[in-house]
C-alpha cells in the first residue's frame, strides 16, 4: 500500500501526481497487524528523501480510547535514523476508523514539530476494523 502527498481532484491529476509523487511504501503486514490490536498503538514509517524505508517503529501504546503520546520518543527516532518523512498510523481498538477531535489535534502538532525539523509528516492513518482513514485524504493536515 502506498501513500502520496495530496489527494487528486480529478483522474487525470491522480497519473500526473503519481508520476511526480515519491511515495513511501509501507511495510507488509502493517495495517493487518494492526487492525487485531485490543489497545492503541501507533507506529511512526521512517523514510529517506526519497520515500526509501528507513524502519518502522512502535512510537506510542495506550489503552483502549487513548494514546501516551511523546514527542521526544517519536522525533529521536526520526532522527537517530536521519529521516525526512515519516506518515504516522494508529489503530482504534473500536472498530472505527474516524479520526476523534484529539486525533486531530495531536496530529497538526506533531506535524508543526516535525516541520520544524525538517521532516515531512506524509500522513497520519487511523486503522479501523474494516477500513482505513487517510488525514491527508481528508484534508486534515497538508
């Protein structure tokens, strides 16, 4: 599964961005592990400039409705591994992939922080039971 930078207003911009977009795989296995999950957890996909996989990394654990989020944990990993993107995912342990108020705002600040630094947050996924949430996809971050 791949994930780019914008989501396209129309099919002939999805071939043009994708030929433009360097994309950052995720690693197999991903979203499937993590849609059997009982508690939050949210990995951090650490890449090169040029959407290369660096390393996946457990970056934060919770309980049931709610993520320990740190941000020293998160950004000393993207930069022990010298990464210039990352797309973030975390599951809900009930079912829904919609982004809560929380989600949301935890995830424009880390995306400032990481702006910061020079990383690029591609994405940040919410993996739901049967689906998947993109915040870029809908417009919740750029």
């Amino acid at each position: 599964m791949r994930f780019g930078f914008e989501k396209p207003n129309d099919a002939n911009e999805v071939g043009e961005k994708r030929a433009r977009a360097k994309l950052v795989k995720l690693p197999d296995g991903l979203i499937a592990s993590m849609r059997r999950l009982r508690t939050e957890r949210m990995v951090a996909i650490f890449a090169d400039s040029h959407g290369r996989l660096l390393s996946r990394e457990l970056v934060a654990e919770g309980g049931v409705g709610q993520l320990r989020l740190s941000l020293r944990r998160i950004f000393s990993q993207a930069l022990k591994r010298d990464a210039h993107r990352m797309i973030l995912a975390h599951n809900h342990p009930s079912g829904s992939s919609k982004p809560s108020d929380a989600d949301v705002a935890n995830t424009l600040r880390l995306q400032a922080f990481a702006k910061s630094l020079g990383i690029s947050l591609d994405d940040h996924l919410i993996i739901g039971r049967d689906d998947i949430s993109s915040m870029r996809g809908l417009g919740l971050i750029s």
